[in-house]
C-alpha cells in the first residue's frame, strides 16, 4: 500500500508546482479554491503476463479480412519499442464470424527480453527492469489458441462499434495486456489505423525486381515498396545528425526521437523489432520500405555501402548489395460491371495473396500446394508425417 499513498502525496503535491501555481495566478484562481481527485484503477499485471498490439487489417497489404495479433512477454513497451521480436497471428474473419477457429498462420518471435515491474524504485527512480526470458518461453507460443481467437473477437466487436459510429469502415490498432495472476485479457485502448484507411481503394500500386543480388541480410518487410540509396549505419542516437537525406538508415532500434531523420531516408533496417514496432509504424506513415528485426544487420552492413531494400517480396524483407534495378507500377482497378463468367486467381506464391486481394476478383481458382509447402511450411511431407522418427 505504501507505493500507492506515496503516488497520492505526489499528486497532491502537484498542486504547488511552479507550473500549477503560475497557472492559478495567471488566471486569476484562489490556491486555496481548487480541488483534487484521484482515481485508483488495479493494475493489470502483464509484467507476469503478457501484451501486444493488434490491427484489425493486415498492416503491409491492407487487407481488410484478417485480424493481425502480436504478443511477447511482459509490459508491452517493448513490443512498441521494437525491442523484442514478437509473435505474431493471423485470424480470418468472414469464418471467425461463423464460429469456426480460423487461425490461419502464426510465427514464433524470439522474445529474448521482457520489461517488468522492479518491485521497489530502482536508481534514478526508474519502477521496471529489464530481465532476459527463459529458454523455454522463448520458444514457446505467448497465447493459447483460445486465447487468441478471444482477442480477434474482441478487435471485430471494436472495429464494428467504431464504424457504426463513424458510418464508414474503420480499421483499428489495438493495444492489450493479459492478467499473468488471473490470465484474463484487457483490451488497454484503441485508436483508427490511419495508413491504409487514408490510401486510394482504386489504384495498386506493385514493385518489382528485374533480377536479384547478394543478399546481406533479411527479416520481416514493412510495406510492399522497394528503396535504394548509401548505407548509414547508426550505433547511437547521438549521431542520428549524421544522416543525409536519400540514405538507407540502418540502426538496432527506433524511437520517437529518431523520427526526424526517419524523415529523410529512403529506406529503414533494424536489428530488432516486429511489424507493430515504432520503426515499422514510422516507415507505413512515410511510405518507405523498412526491414526490421534482421538480427545482425548493424554487423554486416557497413556505412557508404550501396544498398538495395526490397518490401516487394512478400511477408520476407531482404537488403541487397548494390543498386538493383527495379520497376514499378500503379493499377487503376477496375469499377465498373464484372463478366458473367467468376474471375479466379492463380496464387502461386501465398505470401502475395493479401496484397493481390485487391485485384477485382471471385476467389482462387488455383493455389499450388507445392509452393504452399515450399514458402511456408518449410519441411518435407514425409518429414512431417514422420517427425518423431527424425534423427
């Protein structure tokens, strides 16, 4: 109790701060006149738990049938700060509203570190600490199934309230936080996605790479666009001056400070980080393309280097050695009537079947199992059906 009759005397102190008090006088208002309350609120314990972000759309393609959910351990600072690589989950809606489980993919992140509280004021008046994750939760999934598909029900339920309100489809971004005590789940606040909810609905706009180069390193791409320009690598926010205009920052991790020279450059790179972290949010706003959590990429990319950053190539970013060539177009999608005959898609790569939704069509007509197993599951048939017997 006394962390909490501590935080009351501050704010009642608050009262007679010079602000507060220059305040009163300037307005002309009695200091013995004026009142304070408080109002105490439990806390949600997810420094025991867990927390994340969620989107009600797809965040690269702005795909509108999915729920996209991120989660790691522990206060959700880090999940925004990018310093963890979270989980993340797909849910599709039109079958989540008929009952069904539709979790149709999830990635495991590597969640290495969580922020939690310090149980008493650390030096410097710091409340968390930064404490590593056990082995065995790192490689383990952060929610449950059902856990999941609660929180994507949640996400629709918001989604339909905001857009009932606003008498137009809004997409939303979500934040949540999960008791670790009670392992309920909270939904913290909520608040209209702004990047693809703002962009032109008849027009897509594709990159393509006329032919691909070494690859110095990959991780999760932001967007569907492709940058170039001369590497700046940046180990410190105190050299963030350093960066000139039409260059490739490459960094561990942003923050709200490093904003004004995301500004500037044509592409991001981070060693850390998911598709919810500060530099992946930044680089949808301005419209570049951004790799985050390549793990190494401050290591194997050196300043003056020319650089190629590719988001055009699905749920995979890659960063290439040298100016690549590339070309780009912009679609004017069709509105007027449809064929009589169903126009269906041939999806030979499922990476680009959010983005290619787009494209005014009646649903997949073929989608080769062999590039299924290939891109995504990743392990030989006969691999898996005899997965205990691997040696």
């Amino acid at each position: 109790i006394r962390p909490l009759l501590d935080a009351c005397r501050k704010v009642y102190a608050s009262l007679y701060t010079d602000r507060a008090i220059a305040y009163r006088v300037h307005k002309g208002f009695e200091h013995t006149a004026v009142a304070l309350s408080i109002g105490v609120q439990r806390m949600v314990r997810s420094d025991l738990g867990a927390s994340g972000v969620l989107f009600t759309l797809d965040t690269e393609s702005g795909f509108r049938d999915v729920v996209l959910i991120t989660a790691a351990w522990g206060l959700g600072e880090y999940v925004v700060q990018g310093t963890v690589t979270p989980d993340e989950y797909y849910v599709f809606k039109p079958t989540l509203a008929s009952g069904r489980r539709p979790i149709v993919r999830r990635q495991l992140g590597e969640k290495a570190h969580k922020l939690v509280y310090a149980g008493s004021e650390m030096a410097g008046g710091a409340t968390t600490v930064d404490v590593e994750v056990a082995a065995e939760d790192r490689n383990r999934y952060t929610l449950s199934d059902d856990q999941v598909l609660e929180l994507a029900r949640y996400a629709v339920a918001i989604e339909a309230h905001y857009s009932a309100r606003n008498d137009r489809p809004m997409p939303m971004d979500v934040e949540w936080a999960s008791d670790g005590p009670s392992g309920d789940l909270f939904i913290i606040q909520a608040r209209p996605e702004t990047v693809h909810a703002g962009r032109p609905a008849h027009e897509l706009e594709t990159y393509r790479l006329e032919r691909r180069g070494e690859v110095l390193v990959r991780g999760k791409s932001v967007g569907h666009r492709i940058g170039q320009g001369r590497a700046r690598v940046i180990a410190s926010p105190r050299d963030m001056n350093t960066v000139e205009a039409g260059e490739v920052l490459v960094t561990d991790i942003t923050d709200p400070d490093w904003e004004p020279v995301m500004k500037r450059s044509a592409a991001i790179v981070t060693n850390r980080g998911g598709r919810t972290c500060h530099a992946a949010i930044v680089a949808r706003e301005l419209g570049i393309p951004a790799v985050v959590g390549t793990g190494d990429g401050t290591a194997r990319i050196a300043t003056g280097a020319e650089l190629t950053v590719s988001c055009a190539e699905g749920d995979t970013g890659y960063v290439y050695a040298g100016a690549l060539p590339f070309r780009t177009q912009v679609h004017k999608l069709a509105t007027g009537a449809r064929p009589r005959t169903h126009v269906m898609m041939n999806v030979g790569d499922p990476d680009h079947a959010f983005h290619l939704a787009r494209i005014p069509n009646d649903g997949v007509g073929l989608a080769r199992m062999e590039f299924i197993i290939s891109n995504l599951i990743r392990i030989h048939p006969a691999a898996a059906l005899g997965y205990a017997d691997l040696s």
